[in-house]
C-alpha cells in the first residue's frame, strides 16, 4: 500500500470537534444550556449551523432577555483574528451599532450588526480559545432572505469583503487572482451564494470551476491586471493544470437544487446568476441592477 493510500480520509456531516487548533480546527465544544459570556450572560438553547471556521449558536441573552445568535469561531480563525490575518471582528465592528460611522438606519435593519463580543476558552488545550461574535438573531437562511428582498427595495452588500473574511470556495477571480477589486466581488459572492456548488478546496481546482459554471475563459485583458495569473495559466490565457472542460450550465445546476421552480422561473434564475458570475468584474452587474432583474422583481 503507497503512503496516500495510508492517509485516512475522513467526510464530516458535522463540524470535526477534537481536532486541535494547530491543524487549522479546534472547533466549539459544548451543549445547550451552557451559559458563557462576561457574568454567564448568555445560555446556549440550539446549534443553528457550522461554517469552514466556526459554529453558529442560538442563545438566550439572559440580561435583556431576548435572543441573540452567537457566531463562535474556532481556536485556529480565533488566533488568525488576533494577528490581523483575518479581519471578521474589525469588520463587524466597523458596521456596529456603537461604530463612528454606522449603516443608515434604513440599511441596518436588514445588514448583520455585532452586539458585542468575549473570548471562551476551549475545553483542550490545544483548542486554543473561541472568539464569540454576539449578532441580532435573522432570518433561517439565505433562501428565505433572497424572497423577502424585492420588499427591501436594495440589496444590502457590504463593500469591505476582501480575501481575509472570504472562504475560498466564494471569492472572486479577481481576488484570487490578484487584481484590483471593489464592490463587484459582492455581486459574485452574492451569485454563488443564491446556489452554491461544492467549495474548492485549491486555487486551480476552484479557477476551473469558474471557467466550467460560467461558460467563459478568462480574457487576456483581465489577466494582464492580475499579479498572480501566470501562476495559474499559461501565455494563451488557458490555466496551466487543466485541458479539458465539462460545461455545466446554471439551469442544470438549479433543475438540481430540488427547488419548486417552474421552467420560467429557472431561465430567469439562470439568467440572474449569468449577471452576477461574469469572470471580468467590469462584466458584472450592479447592485441596483439586479434590484430591476425579473427574476428578483417576479
């Protein structure tokens, strides 16, 4: 048997509690009704869901007895947070209620907003510990936001999302890439999210993906603005580790998803992501133009 074969392999349908910090984990251990925070102000009532660097909690804020999410980050984000390799708290922080320059009352009702936020420590000590970021409770999930916006009359996109606070398997070509970015990279994040595919796991592996889903290839004029492309292709604008490609279209990508769809509402869902996950940003649509989309307006 070679030495990968020797590898285990292992797939998780829950986050992978155990595994230390210094391996790029140490995920949140605990149960509902423990109660954390400066003065135990917070009880845990439900897990709500896991990420790629952490776990999202229901809790009960015991001193204005209302209830909060809590975003709990695991011993290795939490130690990139604490030396600026990641930016989630500043971020947040920028946006709260308390911040010098916060959202417009009309926007903040319908964007994340930080309450506060503590450390806990994690119960192994390679754990490390856990950052809790202490936000207002939202809606269940993307999808039922995505309904409710034609109401919102805008989409509430942030402009500071840059490669620090973007798992990889969201960011945009031109943040892997290295080029010059700006608010556009919210119009793709936002795109990928509506009907995501399974994260890529390399840089290579997730710039085919691009080139598969979006049915494009990579100009070379938007290469000539990235640092990194000749890391990935080669003079010909083809990437350097994949020759071949197998198309994908969105409608299939959506026929897939199990939602109740009508055959209308796919092209014009299809139509709507062709807007947001265009390779070159200046191809990309605006936020005020996808507020005017059918589908969104449907």
């Amino acid at each position: 048997m070679s030495r990968e074969e020797d590898v285990p392999h292992f797939i998780f349908t829950e986050e992978p509690l155990g595994l230390p910090a210094s391996e790029g984990f140490g995920y949140f251990q605990g149960d509902p009704g423990c109660s954390l925070g400066p003065d135990l102000r917070f009880k845990l009532e439900t897990k709500l869901g896991y990420g790629t660097t952490s776990s999202v909690w229901l809790a009960r804020d015991l001193q204005n007895n209302d209830c909060v999410a809590i975003k709990m980050l695991n011993g290795c984000a939490t130690q990139l947070n604490r030396e600026d390799k990641l930016q989630e708290l500043k971020v947040l922080q920028r946006f709260s209620f308390n911040s010098p320059s916060p959202l417009p009352v009309e926007t903040s009702i319908h964007s994340t907003r930080l309450l506060t936020h503590f450390y806990h420590p994690g119960i192994e000590t390679d754990n490390r510990e856990h950052l809790c970021l202490v936000m207002k409770l939202m809606g269940p999930n993307i999808h039922a936001i995505r309904e409710r916006l034609p109401a919102y009359g805008y989409l509430a996109l942030l402009t500071l999302t840059t490669d620090d606070i973007t798992p990889l398997g969201l960011r945009p070509p031109e943040i892997v890439l290295g080029g010059e970015w700006n608010e556009s990279v919210d119009i793709w994040t936002y795109g990928c999210i509506e009907f995501p595919e399974k994260n890529a796991k390399e840089e290579d592996v997730l710039l085919y993906q691009m080139i598969s889903f979006c049915g494009e290839f990579f100009s070379p004029e938007f290469l000539q603005r990235c640092s990194r492309s000749r890391e990935y292709f080669n003079t010909d604008c083809k990437p350097k580790k994949f020759d071949r490609f197998s198309r994908r279209t969105f409608q299939e990508c959506i026929s897939c998803s199990k939602f109740p769809f009508s055959e209308e509402d796919i092209e014009r869902a299809a139509a709507f992501m062709h807007r947001c996950l265009r390779l070159d940003p200046k191809d990309r649509a605006t936020a005020m133009d996808l507020l005017e989309d059918q589908w969104l307006a449907s």
